[in-house]
C-alpha cells in the first residue's frame, strides 16, 4: 500500500535542501588593526625620538571572537624579534645614532591573517649646549661674590643639534632658571635675560648665598644644567653714597640693526648731580668703543642681547637696570601680489596689492613705486604701513614697472619689482575725471508789459483848405504789443490844423 506524500511538504524539503539546509556561510576575517606612537601620538616620517627612549605599539583584532596570536618587530631591517601580544606594547627603540630609522611591525590573529606596517622615523642623539652665560657681560664663574645693591643680570643662550651626521639644528624648547630650587624666570627660545639683583618677587636682597642653577631643555626631552653660587656682602656706607637714577636715551626701540653700529646714551643722576660723563657701558654681544656699541657676528639674529651703564663713584659701582634689545639681522621680505607680470590695463585706476613679512621686528612701511623708463627712475605711487595692503594707481599709457620696498622697525630694507605692465587707455584721458556737469539754460528774459496804443496819426493841413477837427470816434482797442509799433497810414487830402497850443489835436482816419 503506498503512502500518500504532501506536496507542500515535498517542496519545503526541495527548498531547505537548495539553501544549503539552513547551515549559516562561514564569516570573513579581518587582518588584524596596528600603530605605534609616541607620548599618544602618531609617529610620521618628520617625527624626532629620543635616543633609548621607547614607543607603543597597539595591535587589535577586530573580529568577534578573534585574538592577536603573534607580535614581531625589527629596526632598519635587523633580526625579527618577537613580542608578548597585548592591546598595548611598549618597545625601547635602544640607543640609535642620531638620523632616520625605520621599525617595522608584523601581526598575526587567530586565523592567521598578518597585517605588516613599516613607520619611518627619526632619532635625536644629542643634548642642547649652552652657548652663553654670563653675569654682567662677563662669562659667570662657578662663584662669584656681589655687594647688596649691585647690578647681577644673568644672560643665557642656548643651541641645539640633532647628532646626527648633518648636524641639523633642532629647537630649544624650555630654559628656566632656579634659585635655591625656586623658579624664578623660564622662557622658550633661544635666549633668556635674568636680574638676580634682587629676589624673585622683586624685593631688595639680603646678605647671604644663592644657589642658580640653568636648565635647558630640548624638543625630545635632554636636559643640559649649569650651576653657580652667587654670594652677596651687606653693602657699606662708602660717606653717605647713594645710588644714583639712570635713565636710557639711546637706543630708544627694543630692536637694533644686526651687523652696524648702534650709540648709546644714559643719564646718571644723584641729589641734582650730574655723574652721566662717569658712565662706563657694557654689552653681552659685540664690542664697545666709548659708547658705541659694534655688533658683531656674536649679536644672532633675533638673539636677546643687553646694554648696561655703569658709574664708580666713591669706591662703589652703580649699575643701571640693564637694557634689554633684541637683534634683528635678517632683511624683511616683500612681494607683490597683484598685478601679474605683464598684464595690461585699459582704464583707471588700477589696484597695486603688495604684502611683506619680517621675523624678528616687524614690518614699519611697504613703499610702492612706478617707473616709466625701465627702471632708471621710478615715482612713488603709495605707502601701505601694514603687513599687506593695496594702492590705488592712475597711470598714463605705456610700459610700466613697479617696485615695492619693504623697511622693518631697524630700517633693514628689502624690494621686489615687476615688469612689462601695459596701460593702453581707451580714453585720451589717461586719469579719471568728474562728469561734466549739464550746461545751464540761458537766463530767461523778465515778461515785457504791454506797449502802449501807438499814438494818434497827425495829418498835415492843405494851405488852402480851411482847419478843420475829424470828429472824434470812440477809442480804439490797446493791441498787444508784438515787439514793434505800427503806424497809421495817412489819407491823402486830410489836413489837420493845428491847436492854439501849437500841437496838432489827435484825429482818427476817417
């Protein structure tokens, strides 16, 4: 006896059967995620590490259910060397010669999926180095010994190198300066100027001993150290002497010209004494000549260098403050933005667009020029006192060049030109003039009134006829004058004789 089989059934079986009979398809695996940094930052081809110093490396799977089974590393293609896996891996780099390196970084997770990076980076072997230290311009000695009162201005200036094989200059990122473990002054840059004449909250000194140490830091963390002992006696009478009151004239701005000549000028002042002749100056850079200050090839382009007046008076030297300047050695640069070289013009006016820069002072003026003879000569067109700006410019027509010159706060000056700017104006006038105002209408004539009748038409009397008066008619009708007056006709043998006042009376024709 056969079985009766439902259809539906038979083709729910068909289809469970062509999909594979419900099993789920094997999922894709991912390779697995790695990076490296350094202090939480991503590590690039420009990136400087520290010699011995260490970075992270982080190697994930991002696969449910996945794991990273292998972590292996090598430096400039060395050895493989393989790593405990972890989210986070800390690997020293050793101590590597200054220059560029390379790590490279394998990872491999359960299913054995291997991602490999490679990151280039670069390695800072050396230390900064402190070019300069000096106690009122002269280099400072381990110990040195000051009266209370005296002038003790501390000056710094550090370098830094890469240790590499170019010897590539690298930043100075901090110099600070303690005393007895207290900071007192830190600042980023190359220099760094301190009064240790009086205590860091700026009160007067007491007698006794400072311990200053300087450090300087770099941009990958070397520190470089120098200590000094400064000793300070309690000051004496010396009579009755007083310091006096200094006062700068000269140099007047914070900035001086690098590589010239600058002249310096104080006052020195006491109970209305003048003691300004007894002023002796002093530099940290340079040299002195009375009281001109040369800056020499020492005096670095934006390096902080100062000045300091010096009397000595009744066996004791008073120091002024000391006047800090900085050197600006370096031309500011200029260029001209707009027009473009060789461009043309058919109307007025024309915009001159100009910009400069200047690191270390600041620009003061950018002077903008035209010339119509090739250079041999040129005629101001404009001065834009800010950093960038724009001209207004109405030539004639021809073939012009233009000149912008840049002058910094020193008076350094730098120019940049371009040629072969043609204006060919449409108009005959070669500048922009008014409209012409619309010609006014001819004064009007004032209303005449109108003329009077013409008066009566008199007819002579025949010498034979007897006088006779026409008689009167009624008055004629004023017509309005046409601008001439007509008269009357005269009838021929009418005659009028005349009145006993001689004149002859009014008729009308008849």
């Amino acid at each position: 006896m056969k079985t009766a089989r439902n259809p539906l059934l038979l083709l729910l079986t068909g289809t469970l059967v062509a999909c594979g009979g419900g099993t789920t398809p094997a999922a894709t695996n991912t390779p697995p995620s790695v990076s490296v940094k350094s202090d939480g930052r991503a590590i690039t081809t420009s990136t400087y590490l520290r010699s011995g110093s260490a970075v992270q490396i982080a190697a994930t799977d991002p696969d449910v259910g996945g794991s990273i089974t292998k972590v292996t590393y090598a430096i400039d293609g060395g050895a493989r060397v393989s790593l405990t896996p972890a989210a986070s891996i800390t690997l020293p780099v050793g101590n590597l010669r200054g220059g560029q390196h390379e790590l490279a970084v394998d990872a491999t997770d359960n299913q054995n999926a291997t991602t490999s990076i490679k990151v280039p980076f670069l390695i800072d072997a050396a230390a900064p180095t402190i070019t300069q230290l000096t106690l009122n311009g002269q280099a400072a000695a381990s110990t040195t010994t000051y009266t209370v009162g005296d002038a003790v201005l501390l000056d710094i200036a550090a370098r830094d190198t890469r240790g590499d094989a170019a010897n590539t200059t690298g930043p100075i990122a901090a110099i600070r300066v303690y005393e007895n473990g207290s900071l007192v002054k830190s600042g980023s840059g190359g220099t760094l100027n301190v009064d240790l004449s009086k205590t860091a909250a700026g009160a007067a000194r007491a007698a006794g001993t400072s311990v200053i140490t300087v450090e300087v830091e770099d941009s990958v963390g070397y520190v470089t150290t120098r200590t000094l002992t400064l000793t300070f006696n309690a000051g004496t009478d010396n009579g009755g002497a007083v310091a006096p009151t200094f006062t700068w004239l000269s140099p007047a701005s914070d900035f001086v010209k690098g590589g010239g000549s600058v002249t310096l000028r104080a006052t020195a002042t006491r109970n209305g004494q003048d003691l300004s002749s007894q002023i002796v100056y002093t530099a940290t850079c340079g040299t002195i000549s009375g009281n001109v200050w040369t800056l020499g090839a020492d005096c670095a382009d934006g390096s902080k260098q100062s000045v300091t007046a010096t009397v000595t008076d009744g066996g004791r030297s008073f120091s002024s403050p000391a006047r800090v300047i900085t050197v600006d050695a370096s031309d500011p640069t200029v260029q001209i933005t707009s027009p473009q070289q060789g461009q043309s013009f058919t109307q007025n006016p024309i915009k001159i667009s100009v910009t400069g820069t200047d690191a270390v002072s600041g620009l003061d003026r950018i002077l903008v020029e035209a010339s119509r003879d090739g250079g041999a000569s040129y005629t101001q067109v404009g001065v834009v006192t800010a950093a960038s700006g724009e001209v207004t410019w109405a030539p004639m027509n021809g073939t012009y060049t233009l000149r912008a010159t840049a002058t910094d706060k020193t008076g350094r000056t730098s120019s940049s030109t371009l040629d072969g700017i043609k204006v060919n104006l449409t108009s005959s006038d070669a500048t922009p003039r008014p409209s012409p105002s619309p010609p006014f209408p001819p004064p009007r004539s004032a209303p005449r009134s109108p003329s009077p009748p013409p008066p009566p038409t008199l007819t002579a009397a025949s010498p034979r006829s007897t006088c006779t008066t026409a008689a009167p008619s009624s008055p004629p009708t004023p017509r309005a004058s046409t601008g001439s007056t007509r008269s009357a006709s005269i009838p021929p043998n009418s005659a009028t004789a005349p009145t006993p006042s001689g004149r002859l009376p009014s008729t009308t024709p008849a």
